[in-house]
C-alpha cells in the first residue's frame, strides 16, 4: 500500500482502501466489543458532563451485541 492506501491482511487474503475512506481506530481488532469500549471511553473523555455510568452496545448482526460499561 502506499500513502494514500490502507492494506488489512488476514492470513493469505489482502485488500486495498483508499486512505480517505478509512478511519484507523487504535483498537486490536474490530470486534464488537473492542469497538464499543473505544466509543465508550472516547464518549467519556469528550463529554462535558459527568456520568454516574455509561453503557454502550454495538450491534454485531442480528442477536449479537458487543457492550462495554464504565467501571467494566
């Protein structure tokens, strides 16, 4: 990949993105899960306010939610 690309492996499959249509996360993995605790702590840090709790759910197909909660 160059500059203006992005590249994901997973064991022989590779493919290419323009670099403007990605948002790289500093998470591990995209799982569910590890998503919504990347939405749920940058949530917390941005808002003005302070919260007695804070749950987020990513909806990962029909059935499957990935949650995080703070203080989780």
């Amino acid at each position: 990949a160059t500059e203006s690309e992005v590249s994901a492996t997973f064991e022989n499959r590779r493919w290419v993105f323009p670099r403007d249509d990605c948002v790289l996360l500093p998470v591990a993995n995209t799982t569910a899960e590890l998503l919504a605790r990347h939405i749920g702590r940058q949530l917390q840090a941005d808002l003005a306010v302070p919260l007695q709790q804070l749950r987020v759910e990513v909806d990962e197909c029909a059935g499957q939610v990935g949650v995080w909660q703070s203080g989780s």
